[in-house]
C-alpha cells in the first residue's frame, strides 16, 4: 500500500470502530421507550413525570399560584372533589368553555375578568389524567 492509502484505510478503519462503538452504547438507553412506548417522542418526555410536574410544566401555576392557593388571574384549585369526577376534569381540562354555563363558572366569570382557563385538548390525555389524579387527590 502506497502512504495515502494507509491514511484512508486507517480513517475508515476509525469510523467503523465509532460507528460499533455507537451500537453497543446506544441501545441500552433506547430500549425501554422503544418498546414499551411506540408513541411520539414529545410524549415520551412526560411519561415519567408526576402530576405536579405536569402541573408546574403545563403553566397551570402561572394562573393558579405556586400551592394551587389562587391569583387574580384564576381560582384556588383546592376541593376540587366536591365539584368533579376524574372524567369530568379530564373533560374540563380539554374543553373549558363547555362547562362556561354552571353557577359556579358564571361566578369565576365575574370574578376573573382578565383570563380565562385555557383548553388543553393537545395535550396527551394520559397527562391530563395524571393530573386530574393529583387536584382530585389534594
Ligand atoms: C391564563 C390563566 C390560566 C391558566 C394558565 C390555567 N388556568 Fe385553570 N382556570 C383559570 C380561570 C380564570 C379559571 C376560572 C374559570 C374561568 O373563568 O375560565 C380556571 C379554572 C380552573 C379549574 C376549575 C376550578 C373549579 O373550581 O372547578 C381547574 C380544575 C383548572 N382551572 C385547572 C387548571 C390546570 C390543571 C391548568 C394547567 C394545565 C390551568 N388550570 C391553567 C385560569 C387559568
């Protein structure tokens, strides 16, 4: 072999080892989403995270306080059980407006005239779960 055949040989004879030194160290980390989860990736980054987490993540906290306690811009979220089933808060969450004609809501409407509840019907319903989970719980 001629010098700059050794280079080259000796270049592909480095990007081959790189390249199975990536199989043998990428796998064991891409494993367990890959088959236990075949959803998007954007999912798989919330499946570990607790419903206040979702919580703190989603923004909620900006409206309802750091403890849930409530701000001028939204309610306390506390004895959320007296008022909604798991389903129902789901649904609440993914569609604020259809609940709108409830006394209560009429009352929030009055109350919080600068913001209302954002609908979040993009978010991955197994989150929202979590975190109605969470507010039925506290
Ligand atoms: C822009 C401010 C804002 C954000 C962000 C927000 N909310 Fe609200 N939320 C409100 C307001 C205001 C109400 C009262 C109803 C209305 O006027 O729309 C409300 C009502 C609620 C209620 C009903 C309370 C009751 O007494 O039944 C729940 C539950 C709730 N929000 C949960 C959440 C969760 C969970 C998040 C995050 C995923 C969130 N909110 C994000 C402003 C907000």
């Amino acid at each position: 072999m001629t010098k700059p055949q050794i280079w080259v040989a000796a270049f592909l004879g480095m990007f081959i080892l790189l390249f199975f030194i990536q199989k043998l160290t990428t796998p064991t980390e891409a494993m367990p989403n890959m088959t236990i989860n075949s959803s998007p990736v954007e999912e798989q980054v919330n499946q570990d995270l607790t419903g206040a987490e979702l919580i703190k993540q989603f923004g909620c906290l900006s409206c309802h306080g750091q403890n849930l306690e409530g701000t001028k811009m939204g309610p306390a979220l506390a004895d959320l059980k007296k008022h909604w089933n798991r389903d129902e808060l789901i649904n609440y969450l993914r569609n604020p407006n259809s609940f709108m004609d409830t006394e209560r809501f009429v009352e929030y409407k009055k109350q919080y005239t600068k913001s209302i509840m954002p609908g979040y019907s993009n978010k991955d319903v197994k989150d929202l779960g979590k975190i109605a989970d969470y507010l039925l719980k506290k």
